[in-house]
C-alpha cells in the first residue's frame, strides 16, 4: 500500500562537499578526501543514521573536463582507490551496505567478480557494485586505448562482461564446502563450475577462486539513462541511480523502470528507483540558505564557468552571460542525463547563463531544513517518484550530522525510514533479493531474473 512505503537512502559522499567551495569553508575538515579518519567518521556517522548503505562514484581519471588552474581551485582531484577505502571501510562499520563503482569497459570480469565477492564475504554480506561502462574520453588514456570506445559498445561489453561476472560468482554452490577433517573432503567436487566464456568482446574459463557470495550477487546498482542505458539497468539493477529534474520527471522515470522491469520478467518492487539528491541541510531553512550563501560567495567565475561547460559540453565564450542559455547540442561523450537536468531546469527557471552558473558551482545543491527535507522525500517516496533517494551533501560539515539528527528522526516519526536495519546483509535490509545460483534450481520466494 502507497502509505506504507519506507525510502532507501544511500549516503552517496563527495567527501569534500559537492558545493564547489564547500571545502573553503572554515568548519570543513582539513583534508577531507585523503584522510582516512575523517572519511571513517563520516562514514561511522551515516551508519549511526541507519541509512541503508553507502555508495562511492568513481572515474579512472582526474577530472580531465576542469582544466588544471580550475581544477586546482577545488577539493576534486584526489580520491582513495575505492575497492581498497571500502575493504578497509568494511572493518570500521557493521551494518551499513558498501556499493562501490567498478567499470566494464577498463577491467577483467575476473578481478571485478574477484573483487567483490571477496569484499561481500569480508562485510558479512554488505558488498554492492555500482555497474559503470565509463563516460568520460580521459578514461581511455589511461588504459593506452586513443578513442574512447563508443557508446553503445560500451553497453554491449557491458551486458556480457556482467554476464561473466555473474556466471564466476555462481561458480561455487552454496553448500559446496564439507570441510570435514574425518574424511578428508573439502568441497564437494561436483560442486564448483567451470563458466568456459568465449564472446564478441572477453573469454573467461573460470571457476572463480573465491566462495559464492554471501548475498548471491552483490547487490547491483546502474544509472543508465540513454534507452540502451535504461534497458540494460532495468534487467539487472536491484537500485537505478537518475538525476530527476523535478517530480513530475521523476514519476515519468519510476513508472518507464518499473515498466521495463515487469518486461523483463522482474518483480517491479525488487527494482529500487533512486534519484540523486544534492542538499545543504541546516538546523533550519534560514541556516541552510545562509550557509549556501556564503559557499556561493567563494565562487570564482572563471572556475564556475568552466564547471559549466564542462557540464554541457559546450564553450560559452562571446555569448553574455546575463542573456538565457542558448540550444546546446546533445552531449557526445559526456553525461547526457546531467546534461539534460542542466538544461532543463535552465528552460523550467528562466535562468540566464550566470544564473544556470551559479547552479553548477552547486553542483546542484539545494538548500533544506529539517522539515522540509523530510517533505520533499515523504512525497517522492509516497508519490511513487522514487523508492529512495542517494543523498549527498553540499557542505562538508553539518550538513551530514543534521540529517541524522534531525531529517532521520523526523521521517522515522512519520514512518517513512526504517528504525533500524532490518535484516543481516544489504540485499535484506533494502528489501531485494538473493539471487538463485543458475546451477541450481529456483527456490520458491527467489528471484530467477
Ligand atoms: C547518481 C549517479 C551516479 C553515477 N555514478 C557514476 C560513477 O561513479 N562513475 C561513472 O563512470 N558514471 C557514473 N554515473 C553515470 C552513469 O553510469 C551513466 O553513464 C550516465 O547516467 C549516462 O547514461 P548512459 O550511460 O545510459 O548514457 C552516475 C550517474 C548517476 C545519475
């Protein structure tokens, strides 16, 4: 019943605050994204929070879209690695989910099953993977690939590459360990299988070499917003990540998801829609808007500027900035789902091209007060516009701990979070789940997706 309905929110950290500035302000830590204490206290607090998990973006390159004077004018360049921040991560926490981002198109599905599965069983069962294929040209010049491979290419590695995965996750039965000291026999050994992989793109042999997951599968998140990108979400995520502009766009979103899940054969309910959500959260909504006020009032505009056409994917230069923004063509390589947020809530605001900068040097923050906070996730959740949300903060300090202080309490008052986690591993805390082997056959109560 719509009334009964819970939000799932992931803490989804830019550790040194999404406002670009935010780590000028005098409460932000010190070293917000290197030191390992304060990202575990941050992390220790979410937790306290009870939100459901916690989830790290990744790209495998330095932010090449800012050049490197703007660049050097934000916290944005350095990050920890994440499957090493999350192992360790792992053992400072109990109950919150780990989801982290690995890409398809610059990895073997053997590291990545590899990885994951060990970080599943380290967590007791909080392990989740935040399937990416990689957006960004400067990616590839890592990898020694010139051209970025092109879009949908990258979603078709993608789809066989989490086949593997998946397949070398199975590769062990789930009772297939006897360990029994008196005979002698270790695992069953019928009960390991061998993938034998040969494809358009990767050829994998397997077994894998480490145990099947605690949860099955990880759990899987995927933000694919082009419809090759939606589809191929919608066949495999537990949780679907989106950027929605406004409520009206994020029920056209929820009812499209759930629509191309039910196609697939899926419970719709077992597919949790996500959007992001960027806020700067006072003790109340004048604090919030004075903090926001003085992060905007460290703004260089050159720095800003460039934000925004980083964004876009299109040079500004001889246009006024007081004047609206222009047509924009279709980002190529970029994001094109954040390119349409940008673009959209231009046209809904009336915003000039400064205006729509501002915005950017927010990264889209929001200012909220605890109530109105609680508000705005009461009517996506209970208006069927989300099943969730992906929180993440402008600021880099207070805005965290007044969520759990106060946001929390409030919707746990009118029922729409948990109280507390509610089952062992992240799968049953967010209500998706386990995964049948595809050696073995269905139980009843599983998913055979
Ligand atoms: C909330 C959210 C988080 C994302 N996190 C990442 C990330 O960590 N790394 C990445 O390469 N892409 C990330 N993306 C980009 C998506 O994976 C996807 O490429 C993008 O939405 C464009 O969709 P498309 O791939 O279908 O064109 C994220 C997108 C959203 C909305």
């Amino acid at each position: 019943m719509a009334d009964k309905r819970e939000a799932v929110l992931f803490f989804f950290p830019e550790w040194g605050g999404m406002h670009m500035t935010a780590w000028r302000d005098p409460e932000a830590p010190a070293d917000p994204t290197m030191d390992f204490a304060t990202i575990r206290q941050m992390v220790q607090t979410a937790e306290r929070g009870k939100f459901h998990g916690f989830f790290l973006a990744d790209t495998l390159a330095i932010r090449h879209s800012l050049g490197r004077a703007e660049l050097s004018r934000t916290a944005k360049g350095v990050r920890f690695e994440p499957m090493t921040l999350m192992s360790a991560l792992s053992t400072q926490t109990e109950r919150i989910g780990l989801i982290l981002t690995e890409s398809t198109t610059y990895n073997e599905p053997f590291h990545v099953a590899r990885q994951f599965a060990s970080l599943d069983h380290l967590s007791d069962g909080r392990a989740g993977w935040n399937v990416v294929t990689s957006g960004t040209p400067a990616e590839s010049l890592n990898f020694g690939r010139e051209e970025h491979m092109d879009h949908d290419l990258r979603y078709r590695r993608g789809e066989e590459f989490f086949e593997i995965v998946t397949g070398l996750w199975d590769s062990w039965d789930d009772d297939a360990f006897l360990r029994d000291k008196e005979s002698g026999v270790y695992f069953h050994p019928e009960a390991v299988h061998q993938l034998d992989h040969r494809g358009e793109f990767l050829s994998v042999a397997g077994p894998l070499n480490v145990a099947r997951p605690i949860q099955g599968r990880p759990l899987i998140a995927q933000a694919g917003s082009s419809p090759v990108g939606r589809a191929f979400a919608a066949r495999i995520a537990d949780a679907i990540y989106t950027l929605a502009a406004d409520f009206d766009k994020g029920r056209e979103f929820y009812e499209e998801i759930k629509g191309l899940a039910s196609d697939a054969g899926r419970d719709p309910a077992a597919v949790k829609v996500m959007p992001a959500m960027i806020a700067v959260v006072g003790r109340t909504q004048a604090e919030a808007e004075e903090r926001m006020e003085r992060l905007d009032s460290l703004v260089v505009p050159e720095v800003g500027m460039a934000q925004l056409e980083s964004i876009l994917e299109f040079d500004f230069s001889g246009h006024d900035l007081d004047g609206p923004v222009p047509e924009v063509p279709e980002t190529k390589l970029g994001s094109r789902g954040r390119q349409q947020f940008f673009l959209e809530k231009a046209r809904r605001e009336n915003l000039s091209i400064r205006g729509l900068m501002q915005f950017a040097a927010r990264t889209g923050a929001v200012a909220f007060g605890p109530e109105e906070l609680a508000d705005h996730i009461e009517q996506w959740v209970r208006g069927e516009a989300a099943d969730g949300f992906n929180v993440t903060f402008g600021d880099a300090a207070g805005s965290l701990e007044n969520f759990v202080d106060l946001v929390v309490p409030e919707l746990q008052r009118r029922g729409v979070f948990h109280r507390d986690y509610s089952g062992a591993t992240l799968r049953e805390s967010v209500g998706v789940p386990r995964p049948p082997s595809r050696y073995a056959p269905a139980v009843a109560g599983e998913s055979v997706d």
